[in-house]
C-alpha cells in the first residue's frame, strides 16, 4: 500500500491565522497532524505551533517500529498537551494558551487517530463518511441525545464551544481514540479544523472525495467552498489528506510516493 498526501491551510477572514498542519512521511507509513489555535485564548497561533512541532517532532523521532501504536498517539498528544501547558506557566487560568487538534498515523494499511476538541477525523470510502470523530463539545452532547438534528449543528451559537483541549490545566484532557481501522485501496484519512466542516456537511466531504481529480485539487476546492459558504466570517480552513493507493496502481498517479 502507498500513499497519496496533501494540506492546505486558509486565513479565511480571521486576521491571523492560528492554525497548524503537518503531514510526516516515514518509510513505512505517514502522520497527519491538524491543530487549532483557540481564539477566544491568549496566543491561540503559538499554541497550536507549539502543539503541531511536538506532535510531528514525536512521530519523526520513533522507533522504526512502533509497537503499540494506539499508547503511541496517546503519548504523543500528553506530550503535545504539557508542551502547551508549559508555555502558559505563570499566567492566570484566562490567559492561558489553548488548542484542538486532532492526529491520524497510518501505517502500512492500519490507521489509528486520536483528537482533543473539534478538529475531527474523517474515514471516507466510496464516497460515503465511514466514521469520523465525535467532537468534545456540548453540541455533540446535544446531538447525541437527540435534542439537536446533524444538519443543525454547523449553525448552532454554542458550536464553537468545546470541553476538552491543548493547554490550560495541567490534567490530560479528554481523549478521543477509536479501535485500529483496517484501510483498503482508495480510502481517505482526511484530518481537518472546524474551519472546514463547519462549511461543508459530511456528506458533501464525502461524496466530492470521489468526484475525480487528484487529492490536492480536492482538498483545496473542499477548503475553499468552507471558506465561502461561511463568509464574511469564515474561520481560519486547514486540513490534511492521505488517500490509500494500491501498489500496482501507483505509478498512475501523480504525487504517489
């Protein structure tokens, strides 16, 4: 099994732009990271820097062989946390610098994902979202009990609200982390900021990842319609995609590695 990546990432109509994205190729497999700098905190942007290189450093720097993948993420993210919590030292609660994020590692055909807050975890197939990540906020609390519909929580006041994050209190945060996911060809892994799917439905994600055209184009039209349907307050967009390619397929593709 190969792989085919892109990333992007938009300004949209912030004044700055405090997401990060990192894609990391090793020889036998790939990391995806996506961090969100928390607005609404002091310095969300060197959170999420902060976050992002510790959470790429970590998968760069791993045994060739990572042995139990699912306590690897979960080491990683613990890292990234205190990395986050370190920088906010000596500052009121308040003040504190605050970021969601959420990482994909592939290897070889296996995934594994772990995310904190609303940045989310897509698995696409067929053009259908085969699962994705749950967000750790009181909307998704809303919609899991009911009280609330899927097409109404990209509109709802409170959707920006999340309840587990980067940085802050030293304690580790809520920890979203599925079973291994057994890939096949043409999957996508697509990690991705609220930006991002607070534009565009799940459904639309999935069904335009098989519309043709190669991952990078795809990924930067997906990007910019998030950006316009939420225009003129379109939140900083940034993403990262892997899509599964057969070996005998490969050499058929390009950006295939």
């Amino acid at each position: 099994m190969r792989y085919d990546t892109a990333e992007i990432s938009l300004i949209g109509d912030r004044a700055e732009n405090q997401d990060r994205v990192a894609v990391v190729r090793r020889e036998n497999g790939v990391f995806l990271v996506v961090v969100d700098g928390m607005g609404g905190h002091a310095d969300g942007r060197r959170a999420a820097e902060v976050a992002s290189d510790s959470l790429a450093e970590t998968f760069a720097n791993a045994p060739r062989q990572i042995d139990r993948p699912a306590e690897f993420l979960t080491q990683a993210v613990l890292r990234a946390h205190t990395a986050v919590v370190d920088i906010g030292d000596g500052l009121v609660i308040e003040e504190k610098p605050r970021a969601t994020c959420a990482a994909c590692l592939i290897l070889q055909d296996q995934a594994w994902w772990a995310h904190v807050g609303d940045a989310r975890v897509y698995l696409l197939r067929g053009g259908e979202v085969m699962t994705r990540t749950r967000d750790h906020s009181h909307v998704e609390v809303l919609l899991r009990d009911g009280v609330i519909t899927e097409d109404e929580v990209a509109g709802h006041p409170m959707r920006h609200y999340v309840e587990s994050c980067l940085g802050g209190e030293s304690a580790m945060p809520e920890l979203g982390q599925p079973d291994l996911i057994k890939l096949v060809p043409d999957d996508v892994l697509l990690v991705c900021s609220d930006g991002l799917w607070s534009g565009v439905p799940d459904d639309e994600i999935a069904a335009s990842s098989v519309a043709g055209g190669g991952l990078e184009t795809w990924l930067g039209q997906l990007s910019d319609r998030a950006v316009a349907v939420n225009a003129p307050y379109s939140d900083n967009t940034t993403a990262a995609a892997v899509r599964m390619i057969d070996s005998s397929g490969a050499s058929d593709l390009i950006g295939a590695t």
